[in-house]
C-alpha cells in the first residue's frame, strides 16, 4: 500500500498512528507530499479528485480517502473493531469524537492557511475568529469528557488534532485553560505511535 501524507499534516498523522496501532504500518510505503490550496498536484490528483491529503492506495489498487475512511479500511484489514467499535455506545462516541476532533483539525488548518499563506491584504480577521471560536467551544467540549485510557479511532484523532495545535499555534495557550485535556495528551503522547509520528 502507499499512503500520500505529510509529516505535519494532523489528518495524514491519524492514518499513520492508525496503521503502528494495527501493526500494518510496515505494509505502507509513506509519499510525502507538500500541498498547496492553490496549486495543483498533480501525482496526487490521478488518485484524489480533491487532490488532499492522506489518500491510500490499496494493494488492489483502489484510491481511498479521507482519514476516517482510510481509518475504517485500515481496521478492517486487522480484523475489525480494534479501533472502531463494531457496535453500541462506544462505537458512537468514538466516532463523535473524531469527528469533533477532525471539526478542530480543519478550523486550523483554515486558520494555518489564512494567516501564513493568503496575502496580508486579502485576510479576513473575523473570518479567522469564527474558526477560532470553534475550536475553542470543541476544545472546552473535550475537556469535560473523561477521556481515559481507552485509545480508539477517537482519542487517536483527538491527540492528533491537539499536537496539530501545539505544534502551529502553541501561542494560543489552549492548555492553560483546559488542564484536563492538556494532563491526558501529555500522558498519551507516550505511546509509541504518537512518539513516532510527532509533528516536525
């Protein structure tokens, strides 16, 4: 298989933390791509459409993206429900929390893009605040869940949406008001495929 990412990229960092934890990530060859929202790729585009990041190409040959679907595709190679619950409540929060933590992902890559690649004069600073604001309502979300132990689809996608925001906007001190969430990520991130997979 060969999975088309980036080293900084928080959705392509879910596959690769997804494939260590199911012991696949030996059968992936990794293509590192550096992406631009304006400028076409083409490699990638023969595989993805949209032309983003991560998409994975099956043994067979199938273009599959985006993170979430790679994700399931990856837990159902290893035999299903090792990631993902297969079934009843840990299923649905699993699956809400990644996608509230890929809700976090895309306000901050849109933020990322906003303020270092489009031209000063074009910014659009409420537009900007908007994705702040969700973030930060996702976050104080987080910190009121009990996150544990427990490392699914869900903490896996969490963990990576919060290294994405240390690693591009640890000025925004998310963790000082959020002691909970920032206590459980420094104890996760000792994993292995977390350490492996640290941001650059």
């Amino acid at each position: 298989m060969q999975l088309y990412t980036n080293p900084n990229s928080p959705f392509a960092r879910k596959v690769r933390v997804s494939a260590l934890e199911l012991g696949l990530a030996d059968r992936i060859e990794n293509l590192e791509v550096t992406l631009s929202p304006i400028n076409p790729h083409a490699a990638l585009g023969q595989h993805n459409p949209l032309e983003k990041i991560p998409a994975l190409i099956t043994d067979d040959g199938e273009a599959l993206y985006d993170s979430p679907v790679i994700c399931e595709y990856l837990d159902a190679l290893a035999g299903g429900g090792r990631l993902i619950p297969t079934a009843g409540a840990a299923r649905w929060m699993a699956l809400r929390r990644q996608a509230l933590a890929d809700g976090i992902m895309d306000a901050a890559v849109l933020v990322r893009y906003e303020t270092v690649l489009r031209p000063a004069t074009l910014r659009w600073p409420e537009w900007r605040e908007g994705q702040w604001h969700k973030i930060h309502t996702a976050l104080d979300a987080l910190e009121r869940e009990q996150l544990g132990e427990t490392f699914d689809i869900g903490a896996i996608a969490v963990a990576c949406a919060l290294g994405y925001l240390d690693l591009r906007f640890a000025e925004s001190a998310w963790r000082a008001q959020r002691p909970q969430l920032a206590g459980w990520l420094d104890r996760i991130t000792e994993r292995e495929s977390l350490r492996a997979t640290r941001p650059v």
